[in-house]
C-alpha cells in the first residue's frame, strides 16, 4: 500500500533547546512525535544516544500516544558501543493491525511513545540527549522529540553552577552569582548561572540541608512506605508502577489497606514481577461517590534480599489518579519523592571515656547502655579499667540515647547524656552519618 504524507504541522526548531540546573535523581519524560500525518504505519525505529554515566532509560512506553490501540507492541533496548551507548526502539505493527489498516480510513500524526530518563548524577559537563535515526516505514528524518510544539533532534543540558572553579562554596561564589543575574558581570564559567544554583550556594553556606529521600533498610526486617496524593481531589482509580533491582530487594507488597481508600468499595489488583510492581485500583461506583480526599493512597513494604550489602533505588515510574499524572509519590518525612535512595544498614558504634569528676581518672566496670527514640533498648558495655568504652552494632538514627550507671562499690551519681538525670531528659546523639568518639561522662561522687 502507498504511504500518503501531508504537509507537516509541526516543523523542527533548528535551536537546541538547553535545560539547566538538572540534580541528581530527577527524572526527565519526552513525548517522541512524528512530524507527519501517516495513512498507514507498519513499523517505527527509533535510536537515541546519551550518556549512560548521567542518564539511565526508565520506562518507553505507548500509553498515551496515537498507537495506543491495543493493536501495536514495542520493545527497547539499550546498546553500547565504544563511545557513546545507544537506545534503540522498535514499534512493530502485528499482523491483525496491518489488515486494520487496510481496511480503515486510519490517519497517524502526533506522539507515538514517552520515554523517562532518570539523571544519575548531576551534571558536570554539558551533555546531550540525541535522536540519531527516526525511521517510520524507511522514510527517515521521520519525527523527534516534542518540546513546546516544536521538534527537537538534540536536548542539551547545562551544567549547573553551585561553586566558582575551586570546587569549594563561599561568599565569593554568592556574590559571583548575583553579579551575574544582575547583569553587573558576564559569567566567565562553563557552566549556567541561575537563580537555582544561587540558591543552592545559599543553603550550603548557611548550613541548610535538603530534605533526604534516602530510607535504611534493616536486615530481616520489612520496611513500609506511603505513597501520598499530595492533591486533593476525586479518586475514580490509580495507576501505580514501580521498578527496583529484584536481585537486591523483594517487593513484599503493594495495597490500599490502611490509606484513604481503604474499606470506601474499591478494588485492586497488584502484580509483582521480576524488577516491576503494579498495583492498579478502581471502582464500580458512580462518579458522585467517589471518595475527595488527599493522603496515603498505597503503601508498600520492601524487604533486603539475602545478605545483599548494595545501595539501590525504587522508582515511581507511573503515577496516574483518574487516568492523570498524580502529584505526590513516596511520603518521607514531610516531602515526597519519585524516588527512594535504600541504604543498606550501616552498623554504627559510639566510644568514649568515663570520668571521676573529684579524681580525673577513668572508672573501670561501669555499664553503659543504648536506646533508640527513648524506649528501644540497643544494647549495653562495660568501661575497661581506664574508664574507655565502646558500643557496637548500633543502628544509623537520629535518636539515640546513651547512659551510664557506675560500678556499686564507686558511689558515683548515673548520668545520660548531656549530663541529665532521666532518659526522658536525655539529649539525642545521632549516628545517621558516621560513628560518634569522645562520647565522655565526667561523673560526680555521692555526697
């Protein structure tokens, strides 16, 4: 059959559209479009070049494009070559779509696959995401990427600029900055000035940290997680994916049991496959009885596989409520994430010395104890006999209590730390971030 091709109704932007100021695990999604209207289409092949040590290929997927028929499949696969790493994308119409086509009036024009990149890293040199072949039936040149009604062969990505040269942050990369926006100076540097990394520099230099969305996983315990819709709204369904390495955790399990939808006549059906989870809710209710409500949709347990001592990551790949992107994702403390960071346990130890105030000499035999959040009992050892202890095999936490009861026959006063007289007055130690020394109890004697 002859292909018919009409005047194209999106034209290609010969500018390569730059973004700046992508972080570490954010992830980028691109419609790809023909350029096109299309009478018949049998076959689509799409090769895209990027950086592998930046961006990784989440999810190529048809939902939402023009072949979203139930007559097409697809299949991606990344391949590497001695410079650059290639992905290559294949639609194959199936035979029963062919004869489809013959016999319908059938017109193709507009995105035909969304493809999502996760950035690995952030950026430290400009990179490029290309489109090196897009051929639709061996008609090449056949479409792009689609950014703001345009089409795009390159997306180029700035490197963002968080320190001047010397790769540390001070005043001087502050003022640099601001110069710069204000048109006082002309940037000298390789890399995008914005008001962002402005920002960024702000926060570093005052201490501010970013919220974290990393979750510590504990051998042989299972680990839950919300998934929050941030948004209040109607809930006619949701559409959950998630992608992880099986090889390093087991998904345990992926439901609406304790969130808002839980016992409002919704059903659900969850799949857990190899690096996959699914999880898709609906219900047989009218429209105007839908539950209106915000909150923990799902929740979904994750469990260390084996001995595995690796880092790894889960990613919200789908999110859709009511057939739409849904604002929310993984609830940790007060933000939310599409992405959780899973750190392996990191078995903490905190040391120090305890003390005679009257002598200034160690006291030997005395108990030291540990609790976690004030009621979680972690472990406990003795001083040696110039007063030096060690606790070992302690959880990384942020609430971690310490104190020490000195040997009967000293007749000094307990103490937790800092020099309080109760747990429940106790001052928190964290080892969240490394193992804690000179952990030191100057105890007083009995009156």
């Amino acid at each position: 059959m002859k292909k018919l091709c009409f005047v194209s109704i999106i034209f290609f932007l010969s500018i390569t559209p730059v973004f700046s100021d992508i972080q570490k695990d954010d992830i980028l999604n691109f419609p790809i479009i023909l350029n096109n209207e299309y009478k018949e289409i049998t076959a689509l092949d799409i090769e895209i070049d990027l950086d592998k040590s930046i961006f990784e290929i989440l999810d190529v997927k048809l939902d939402g494009g023009i072949l979203k028929n139930q007559f097409f499949d697809y299949c991606y696969d990344l391949v590497y070559n001695e410079v650059n790493e290639r992905i290559y994308i294949s639609i194959i119409a199936t035979p029963e779509t062919k004869e489809i086509i013959e016999n319908q009036n059938i017109s193709f024009v507009g995105p035909v696959a969304f493809i999502s990149f996760l950035v690995k890293k952030t950026p430290d040199k400009k990179t490029l995401i290309t489109i090196e072949n897009f051929i639709c039936d061996q008609q090449e040149d056949a479409g792009g990427f689609e950014l703001n009604g345009h089409i795009v062969k390159n997306i180029s990505f700035d490197v963002p600029c968080c320190n001047i040269g010397d790769k540390k942050t001070g005043i001087e990369d502050a003022i640099y900055t601001i110069e710069c926006l204000s048109g006082i100076r002309i940037s000298e540097l390789n890399c995008n000035i914005s008001l962002k990394s402005l920002i960024s520099i702000l926060q570093r230099l005052s201490g501010i940290k970013h919220p974290s969305n990393d979750v510590v996983l504990k051998k042989d315990e299972i680990t839950t997680i919300p998934i929050v819709l941030e948004k209040q709204q109607a809930i006619g369904g949701l559409d959950i994916k998630l992608t992880f390495d099986d090889s390093l955790i087991s998904v345990k399990s992926i439901e609406i049991k304790n969130g808002i939808l839980d016992g409002k006549n919704y059903e659900e059906f969850s799949r857990i496959a190899k690096n996959k989870a699914y999880l898709f809710v609906y219900t047989e209710k009218s429209e105007n009885d839908y539950v209106i409500d915000k909150g923990p949709v799902v929740y979904v347990s994750f469990k260390v596989r084996g001995n595995n001592c690796f880092d790894t990551k889960v990613i919200l790949t789908k999110f859709a409520c009511n057939a739409k992107a849904a604002q929310g994702g993984f609830k940790i403390s007060d933000s939310t994430y599409k992405i959780l960071n899973l750190k392996k346990l990191k078995e903490r130890t905190i040391s120090g010395r305890v003390i005679a105030a009257d002598s200034g000499k160690g006291l030997a035999n005395s108990l030291l104890e540990v609790w976690e959040t004030k009621s979680s009992f972690k472990g406990m050892s003795l001083t040696d006999v110039d007063g030096y202890y060690i606790l070992r095999n302690l959880p990384p936490s942020r609430e971690i209590i310490v104190g020490v009861w000195p040997f009967y026959g000293d007749y000094y006063i307990k103490q937790y730390y800092n020099n309080k007289k109760s747990r429940s007055s106790a001052t928190f130690l964290s080892t969240l971030s490394n193992n804690l020394e000179n952990i030191d109890f100057i105890l007083d004697k009995k009156l």
